[in-house]
C-alpha cells in the first residue's frame, strides 16, 4: 500500500436552478459560498464541457427564524450564494412528467402534508393555543369506521368478527330464543314486576 495514490474529492454541492424568468443562453447555479467564478466555469467546462462567456453572482441573505430550541431568540441562516452562467450554446429545459408515479408523488405529498400539519401544530402551541380534537378533520380511519357503524345501524352489512365459536353455545342460545318465545308476553310482564323492587 506504499504506492497509494490519495485523491482529494472536494464536497462540495452545486444545484442547478430552474428559473423559468431567465433566457435560453443562461443558467442559474446555487453553490457553496467560498465558491468563486473560476470555480463554476471550471467546473463546468471539465466535468460537463460546457462553455461560459460570463458569470454574475450574488449573495441572498436569508430572513430571520425561531430557534427550534423552544427558547424566544431568532437565528439568520447562513447565506447563499447565486451565481449566473451566459452560455455559449443556449440550453432547454424539458418538460414536467406528467405522470409522477415513478418517482412516488403520492408518497412525497403525504410527508409534505404531514410536515405542514406537524409545522401548524407547532406554531399554535408556541402561541399556548391548543386545538381542540373535536374541531380536527376526522382521519381516513375514523371516516371509515363511521361509514361501517352507518351501514350495520341499517342493516346492510351483517356483523361478524370472523371468529367461529364452540357449537354449544348455538345450542344454549337456540335454547335461550326458543324459552322467550314460549313465554307469554303477560308472564313475562308478570315476572319484570316481581322481580322489581316495591318502593
């Protein structure tokens, strides 16, 4: 292992911006801030072999937020830095897929919606409001279990817990209806009273 070779790979992430606003012959970079002009035309002339005419660059400070330590202080977080490209040749976004299904669109949007729920949650109690649990949308699961308390109050879904009993209990309720249905209703009103309580 003498003969090793150490190779420095710098870290560093470079994001291409979709500005619709900018024209073809210019692109839009986000790049880390000790990145200079040189940097990204080189970089994009050896790794990409794409040629640059000019570079503008800005950097856009970021608003003041919350520290997430539950403390009242406020925190800037760290700049970024912009940097656009005037391209020799002009490039062209392609179209949006339509279909976002390979890429788990559904999924992403539900953790979207959560981390917008989890967010609002959070501001109302740093504001000591809390929401109440009755005034919340009922859930995919609750909605379902009312649709099937509704269907079994009229009748248009049987009951059932899939469970098969011991058959002697069909033997002692078949006992239990046919001993109500043998009874008078005036003996049975007779037996309630005597078995009531006399005030």
């Amino acid at each position: 292992m003498g003969n090793a070779i150490a190779l420095a790979r710098p870290s560093h992430v470079i994001t291409f911006l979709r500005k619709e606003h900018l024209p073809p012959n210019e692109a839009c970079f986000r790049v880390p801030l000790q990145f200079t002009k040189f940097d990204l035309r080189d970089y994009l002339w050896n790794v990409y072999d794409v040629e640059v005419r000019r570079v503008r660059v800005y950097v856009k400070e970021q608003p003041l937020e919350r520290r997430e330590n539950g403390l009242r202080t406020n925190r800037r977080p760290q700049a970024q830095k912009i940097m656009t490209v005037e391209l020799a040749k002009p490039f062209q976004w392609p179209d949006l897929p339509k279909n976002r299904d390979p890429w788990s669109q559904a999924l992403w949007q539900k953790r979207e919606d959560i981390i917008d729920d989890q967010q609002k949650d959070q501001s109302l109690r740093q504001k000591a409001v809390i929401p109440l649990k009755c005034k919340a949308p009922l859930s995919h699961e609750r909605q379902a279990l009312a649709r099937l308390a509704k269907e079994l109050l009229d009748g248009r879904v049987k009951w059932s817990n899939g469970v098969t009993l011991d058959p002697k209990w069909d033997a002692l309720l078949a006992e239990s209806r046919k001993g109500k249905a043998g009874v008078p209703a005036d003996d049975q009103a007779a037996k309630t009273d005597a078995s009531s309580p006399s005030r």
